[in-house]
C-alpha cells in the first residue's frame, strides 16, 4: 500500500471567522409564502418505537458455523452511481487478506467514550449523541426494487471515515437473493442520518450519491442467502458533508490475531430488531430510533476478516441485533480514533456476534477511490448547520434583532482558494429550502482561506425579522455564492434554523397635511393626518401629539397644541386617515409654522418613524375681525376702510355673479339703511371708493340671517359703467333699492382665490329720486319727501334764483316730474311744512338741456325759510320740479303741496294777480319789446302798442 501521511490531507475543522464589517440590512418585504408545515418529535411524550414502514426489514444476517467454504473471491469492487443508475467494476487484484496499517484523512473532534470495559459489557443509550465521538455514527434507510417491480425498505447503521463518506456493511446496500425476494443490485436510495436518536435527527441528513462494495461479496450474494461474510464491508458517498459537523474516525486494516484481539473496542449502533424487552413504559426496545454504545474486546477470530464476540446468554442489550448491521468497531491509539471492523452478522439463537475486519485492499480502495471521487478534485463549499449558540429552533417578534447566529461553511473537496470575500447572503423562508427569491435579511460577505478539507465556522450574524412578518413558522438560513455548484451553497432542510415568528404593529407616522394655509388666533384648524400599520398586527390604541414648529422637526421649543387618540383600529399593511382640528393659540399670529405629528403612545417597535412634520407651513396670521359674515362690522354711509388680505372664504358662490360666481377671501359689513331709496355700494375712484386689487361685492338683504346668506339682491365683479371697471382696476359697484330700516350685508372680496388687498368702501344710500334722471311723478295735493341723504346734481341759478348772496344754488336735491292737462298757474309749496331752509325750482326740457320756468327760495309769511313757487304752465307739458336745500348741509323733509289753477286770466292781468292795475302797465312796459308771454297779450309774439291798447282797453285803476 502506498504510504499516505497526515500533512498532506490536514484540515481545520474548527476555524471560526466572523463577518466584514460593512452588513447591509435588507428592505422588509411585503408577503412571506404560506406557513409550512413540519414534523416536529413529542418530546413530551414517552419515546415510542419507529413507524412500521411496510416490508421493512431491519438486516440481521444469520451466519453458518461452521462457515461455508465458496470458490476464492476475485479482486475488484462493484460501484454504482445513484444519480446516473450506471454500474461499473472496478479492476484490483484479489484479496491478500495480509498486511496492515491505520489511516486518518484528517482532524477530529476530540470526545470521551462513556465507558469501556475489557469484555464487550451491556449496552445502553448513548450519552451526548450529537457531540463526538457518538456523532460520527448515523442510521441509515434503505429502499430496494426487486425483480417484480417491488419496492421495500431496510435499515442498518454506518460510520463517517471522511466529511462525505460513510463506511457500512456490503449487505446493507447490496441484496442478492434472499427472502424470497430478488434483487442482485445496490439500493435504489440510501438516507444517511448522523447522530440521530430518540427520533430526533441532530444533526439533519443527507442522501447517498455512489455505493461500492467488494466483488467478493456481491458475486457470492448471487449465489447464496447473503453473500461471502469475509468480504461484508463497503463505502458510500453522501451529497452533504455531514462529516463536517461531527467529524469523523481514521481506517484500520489486516493485523495478526493476537494483537487485535488485545484492543478495547467501542461500538455506536441502532438496533432495530424486536428482542422481547420493554421500556419502563411498556414501548418495545429496539426501535431503529435510538442510538446505543457499547465496548470491551472480541473473544476470537472466526476467520481473518471475522472477529467475535462470544454471548453464550443473549438478551437486548448483550448482543448484536438487527439494524446494528455495518455499525463499526473502532480502537483509539493516541487520541485518534480507527474502525478496523463492521458489524457484520450472527447465528439465530444470538450467542455470538461476528464484525468484518478490514483488509489491505478494500482500505486502499476507499483511500485512493472512494474518498477522492465523494470530495473532488474542485473547491465546492457547502453551507452547513444554521443555528444560534447551538439552538436550531427559536421564538422571535417580527422585527427582532436575532444576534448570535452562525452556520458552517465547508470545502470538503481537495481544491483550496486563497484569501477571498467570498459573498454571503441570509434569508427568511416559508419553508426549509432556502433560495434567492426568499426574503433577503442580510446581504454580505466573509474573508477566508479555504484549504483543501477545511471549514470555517462564520459568526456572528445578526439579522432582524422584517416588521411586516405575520406570525407563522419560518427558517432562516445561508447562501455562499462561491461560483461553483450552486445547489449545495444554503443551508436547506435541517441546516437551516426554524423561527416561530409572533406578529406585530409598527405604526408609522406617515404625513400630517394642514387644510388651509394661514392659522389665526383662536381660529379652529383642521388638518388631515395619515398613519401606516408596518406590521402584520392589527394596531389598537394610538395616542397622537400635535405641535406647531418653526422647522421641520420637533423639539423641546415647539408650540405644543394638544393631544388626540386615533378613533380606529388600524389592519397590518393599511394606511388610516382621519381628520383633526384645534383652536390657533395666540402665539401663532406672525410667524409660519410646520404642523408636526408625535405617536405618543401605540403598539410599536420602530420609533425613529414616530413623529412627521408637514410638507409646507402655514401663515400665522391675524384675520380681519370681520371675515365672518356673523361678525361683520356695522358701518353706516360714507368711506370704511377695509383689509382682505388675510381673510378667508366663508361665503356661497351666486351663478349670477360674473366670472365663476364665487367672491373670494370676503370680509363682511352689516349696514342698516336710514330711509328708503337707493343704495350704492361702491370700491370705484370715480365714485369716491378705493381698492389696490380686483374686488368682488355682494349684497343681501333685507334682514337676512348670517348663517344662510343665499340669494344676494345685488352683486357686481366689475362696474360696467364707469371707468374702474376696466383694466387695470376692475373695481366694483353694486346698486340697490333698500327700506328704511332695514339691515343690509355687505361682503366684500376678489375676484379670484388670489386677489386680496386694502381699499376703502363706499356705502352711500340717496333718496330713489336723487337723480333729475330718476325723478318721480307727482300729482296735485300733498306729497310726503325727504332730501337726506340726497346729493346734488341740478345747476345754479345766480342771476334768477340768488337770495342773499347763496350763488343761486340749490343742494341735495330731488326731484318730481309734473304734466299739467291744462294750462294755469302751478304752485308749488313747502310752506311751513318743511324741517330745514328749502329751495323751490321749476324747469322744462330734459336732465341735460333744463330751461329754467321759477324758482323761490324764502316767500313772505312762512316760518323756517320755507318756500312758494308759482308759475303758468302749459297743459301737457313735461316740467321738472327740483325740491332741494338753500346751502350746504341743508338736508330734511316735510309735505310740498302742489295746486293748478286753470282759471283764464284777465287779458290785462299781466302779473296774474286778478286786478288790471299800475302794476300790469308797469310789467308790460319792463317786457315791451320782447316775446316774454306774460306781456304778450294777443299772442303775436312781441309785446308793443297792439298789446299796450288790449292792457289800456281793461284797466280798472
């Protein structure tokens, strides 16, 4: 045999090394597959047998004694690749069964065996199965195809020789003719489970890829019930290099009787095989589940590749039973521990126990064979045992940080790499088989050497469960990306560690938006708040704090408004929305302020999104005292200041209204009228207002209620008749007819929702005939009329209407229309009838072309200045009346009487005072010449001698 030494196969089983510094957290995911479901042990339970698989046999070889004698063996051993199903043989000499030696490929996990005694003694459960030594063994279930088409299973024991390969009896892979069953090839599947027991597989599994056994034994299991017992060892590769994680014993082979009897021998199996013995709980020993120990030294050599034990009184725990078969016997020698046998087979009545011995060429075989094809010659690492200080299962809330974790990363191949960041990624799944696609916990990487047949154990790894998780039971586990084979790189199945995730709420503070833009004093306030659930956990109770904040972030400085509790329930994953209001306080009026939300109080786990500023601030500002229309100021006539530029709208939009018939930003005024008459209400230069903006005005009434303003009497955008109605101005005014007393609102905006400004208002109401165009009839009798309020808009009369020295003015004037149906003398009166100093004036023709007919300021014998006008009128012809005062500030109201006397007069009388006198004669002479009427006595138009002789014709003294 070729000398192999320990250097050039060493490995370092024990490396540990933590992760680069730089781990970047990966985002939270929205869904996680549905929970999965997995077989768990009854821990709580009394340890029952295994499940009876149908047509289960548990191998217990019967062997012949003395042994049969069959033709020499041929060298070779047969092999078969499971995944390909090809069966080849390969060539070596025949077996020399001489020589021998002892071998390990590498480091071990250093252990103590329970116990050991100079007699193979009792066995019992072993102690600490998943820690070395005990680990190393492992249970193994096979499945067969017969020649019918039949499929049934078995089960034996083996042993791990290297990370990915396990030592076993030939006649537990291999079935010839037995049982009447047929089968003359390898199993079709091998389950290997390492350090199982109680039910509880410690340390996962993994399945079998290539069997060999010896030619010796195959050949011969054609023949004959089992095969040539001489020749009962084989080996197999596995697709996980369970090795790894509980390491593994060297090979011994040959040597002389003697000195391998003198050896203490230990032996870890599962006996499956029903021997007649309870448990304390009634349960049937020798389940197949549970691993027993036992040791001492072999009594014989039944030939030189059987060694025996002698068990003249056999009972369950003295003796070897089926499912123990290919357990192996190994010795220790300087710490390192050798298997140099199997456990092979036993008579019916179980008073002995035979194991195969190893031999030079079937270690040579598995040394140079078996072991380099189950590694390869390629760096391949595998992601191995997830787990937290040692705990596979865990308990966590959604967003918990799990600290602590860590898995193995192994290259039990003979390729190595130099110093790398090899990638490495950590994943929560839905189920045990860990993929990319899962949700993506942590994403980094770890610095390695990787010899051949090393290990690094890489920790810590902290991750936290994404807050959104619903409760549910998941795995997490570890991917390398080391560009090579990719579908042994997670830790799937047992490598992966289960997490019971209980669900929670994370309630965020997603946005606070303000509903208007300007806060005022004492003002209530409304904004609209928006809060998000994280979590998978219905959220209950939230408690909300509002501040106002010169900046975008809440500090000790903060105006602080009050508190609020969410009114709902919020689901895992939604988003809630309501609506908050608060009184402005007073401090708010000059600055502009961010509105914040604070949760306060709620369900929660993340705190860094507790608090939310909105996106804009608002103004502070102090309204106009009247920007509701139930606070409007009263104003009576004339100018009243006034200032929208912070005021609101709080009125109704009017179709009637021009533009989109809303007036915006409104300020409100209440005016009760004094008489009734015509009111203007006005923001126009030329009509004595004023405005810097493009105002609106409305007007309601009479006597509306300020909390249904609906129907305006009156509402202009621009006044289409004097100039401020146009560009650049575009002011306003409004006319309408008032009662006397009657109260009147006024609103007073913009046009659009950016038009605010100052201006000054004028509200002036005037007599409904104020106007000479708006003058009203009157007929014969007396006439009730007031001039307050009236404006002045006749002209003066200096040189027919002057009295002491008044310029011949008449003020505040009304006026009366007035058509005779016969022709007389008119007279008009406000004798003692009036309360102030009034004017008289009569006129023909229209508003712009009067012909003055009389006038009378003060007549004779009336008290307070009160005037008579008398004058000849025409039948059917339009007259003026203009009632008015004698000077400024001359305003009042009284009864003008009206008579018409259409008597014919004397043809003498030319002053009209019944009596042909001095007085005619002298007025006729003041007219001789001209067309005056009154003088022209026969109506030729010019007064002279014809006229002068009809006057001198009736005169009567």
């Amino acid at each position: 045999m070729r000398e192999k030494t320990m250097t050039n196969m060493a490995m370092n089983l024990c490396a540990v090394v933590g992760l680069n510094a730089a781990v970047a957290m990966a985002a939270p995911v929205t869904t996680i597959d549905a929970e999965p479901e997995m077989w768990k042990p009854d821990t709580d339970q009394p340890l029952k047998p295994a499940p009876i698989i149908e047509d289960f046999i548990i191998d217990h070889p019967v062997a012949e004694d003395p042994p049969r004698k069959l033709p020499p063996a041929r060298g070779g051993f047969l092999i078969k690749d499971l995944n390909t199903g090809q069966t080849w043989e390969s060539p070596g000499l025949p077996p020399t069964l001489s020589g021998s030696g002892q071998m390990h490929t590498g480091s071990r996990i250093d252990g103590a065996e329970p116990w050991s005694d100079r007699n193979f003694g009792t066995m019992s459960l072993a102690n600490n199965p998943e820690s070395f030594p005990a680990n190393v063994n492992c249970r193994l279930t096979m499945t067969f195809t017969d020649s019918t088409g039949a499929q049934f299973s078995t089960g034996c024991s083996g042993t791990f020789i290297d990370p990915e390969t396990v030592l076993t009896a030939a006649h537990c892979v291999y079935y010839g003719v037995r049982d009447g069953r047929t089968v003359n090839d390898f199993a079709d599947t091998i389950v290997v489970h390492p350090a199982t027991h109680q039910g509880v597989n410690n340390l996962g599994s993994c399945n079998a890829t290539w069997i060999g056994a010896a030619v010796g034994y195959t050949d011969a299991a054609e023949n004959n019930a089992w095969g040539d017992w001489d020749w009962d060892v084989a080996a197999i590769a596995v697709d996980r290099a369970s090795g790894m994680l509980t390491g593994w014993h060297g090979l011994a082979w040959g040597g002389d009787c003697g000195p391998v009897l003198d050896k203490t021998y230990h032996n870890f199996a599962y006996p499956g095989e029903p021997c007649g013995g309870t448990d304390g709980a009634g349960n049937p020993l020798h389940n197949f589940q549970d691993m027993y120990y036992w040791s001492g030294t072999f009594d014989s050599c039944f030939t030189s590749t059987q060694l025996q034990m002698d068990t003249p009184n056999p009972n369950c725990f003295n003796t070897s039973w089926g499912g123990m078969s290919g357990s192996s016997a190994y010795y220790i020698d300087g710490g390192t521990r050798y298997c140099l046998a199997v456990c092979s087979n036993a008579p019916d009545d179980n008073t002995h126990a035979r194991y195969g011995k190893l031999w030079t060429e079937i270690a040579e075989w598995i040394f140079d064979e078996v072991m380099p094809i189950a590694r390869g010659e390629d760096l391949d690492l595998q992601a191995l045992d997830m787990n937290q200080n040692g705990a596979k299962q865990i308990a966590v809330d959604a967003y918990d940080l799990i600290t602590d974790l860590s898995f193995r990363s192994a290259n039990p191949t003979n390729g190595s790499a130099p110093s790398t960041d090899w990638p490495l990624s950590v994943h929560l799944s839905a189920n045990d088989f860990i993929s990319a696609t899962d949700t993506l916990l942590m994403d980094s990487n770890f610095n390695w050497t990787f010899d051949a047949m090393s290990s690094v154990n890489v920790t810590p790894i902290n991750v936290r469960i994404p807050v959104n998780t619903p409760t549910g039971d998941y795995f997490i586990g570890s991917i390398v990306d080391d560009s090579s084979v990719t579908s042994n790189n997670a830790t799937h199945g047992w490598d992966a560690i289960e997490v019971a995730v209980t669900a929670v709420s994370e309630i965020e503070a997603l946005a606070i938006t303000p509903l208007t833009s300007e806060l005022d004093n004492g003002e209530t306030f409304y904004a609209e708040l928006f809060l998000r659930n994280n979590g998978a956990a219905t959220a209950l109770d939230i408690d909300l704090a509002i501040y106002l904040s010169l900046d975008e972030t809440i500090s000790n400085d903060d105006l602080f408004i009050g508190e609020v509790t969410h009114g709902s329930d919020i689901l895992g994953g939604e988003t809630s929305t309501s609506e908050i209001s608060f009184p402005a306080p007073e401090e708010v009026v000059g600055q502009s302020w961010y509105l914040c939300l604070k949760i306060t109080h709620a369900p929660d786990v993340i705190l860094t999104n507790n608090t939310v500023a909105s996106l804009w601030a608002v103004d502070g500002v102090d309204r106009p005292s009247n920007d509701y229309a139930c606070l409007p100021q009263t104003i009576g006539d004339g100018l009243t200041a006034f200032d929208t530029t912070w005021a609101i709208t709080d009125g109704q939009e009017h179709e009637q209204c021009e533009y989109d018939g809303q007036t915006y930003n409104d300020v409100w005024f209440k005016y009760v009228a004094p008489i009734s008459g015509t009111l203007v209400v006005t923001t126009c230069e030329d009509l004595g207002g004023s405005a810097d903006y493009d105002t609106d005005i409305v007007v309601y009434g009479p006597d509306p209620s300020c909390s249904s303003l609906q129907t305006p009497l009156g509402c202009n955008d621009d006044d289409p008749v004097n100039p401020c109605g146009n560009s650049p101005d575009y002011h306003s005014t409004v006319t309408v007819e008032t009662e006397a007393g009657g109260t009147y609102y006024i609103r007073v905006g913009g046009y659009s929702a950016g038009d605010v400004g100052t201006g000054s208002l004028l509200v002036d109401v005037r007599p409904f005939n104020d106007d000479c165009q708006e003058a009203d009839i009157i007929g014969l009798g007396d006439t009730a009329f007031s001039t307050v309020q009236a404006t002045t808009d006749g002209p003066a009369h200096p040189d027919d209407c002057e009295t002491a020295g008044d310029g011949g003015v008449t003020v505040d004037d009304i006026w009366y229309v007035f058509t005779p149906d016969c022709s007389g003398t008119f007279t008009a009166s406000t004798c003692n009838q009036a309360d102030y100093d009034t004017d008289l004036v009569l006129y023909t023709g229209d508003c712009g072309d009067l012909t003055l007919v009389a006038c009378n300021d003060d007549s004779p014998n009336c008290t307070g200045y009160s005037s008579i006008l008398e004058a000849q009128v025409e039948a059917n012809t339009v007259y003026l009346l203009r009632v008015g005062g004698y000077d400024i500030g001359e305003q009042g109201s009284g009864v003008i009487t009206t008579d018409l006397d259409c008597t014919p007069p004397s043809k003498g009388d030319v002053d009209g005072d019944g009596d042909t006198d001095i007085d005619d004669l002298l007025l006729l002479i003041s007219y001789w010449g001209t067309n005056n009427p009154s003088g022209d006595l026969n109506n030729d138009g010019i007064v002279d001698v014809n006229d002068l002789l009809i006057l001198l014709g009736v005169f009567d003294g």
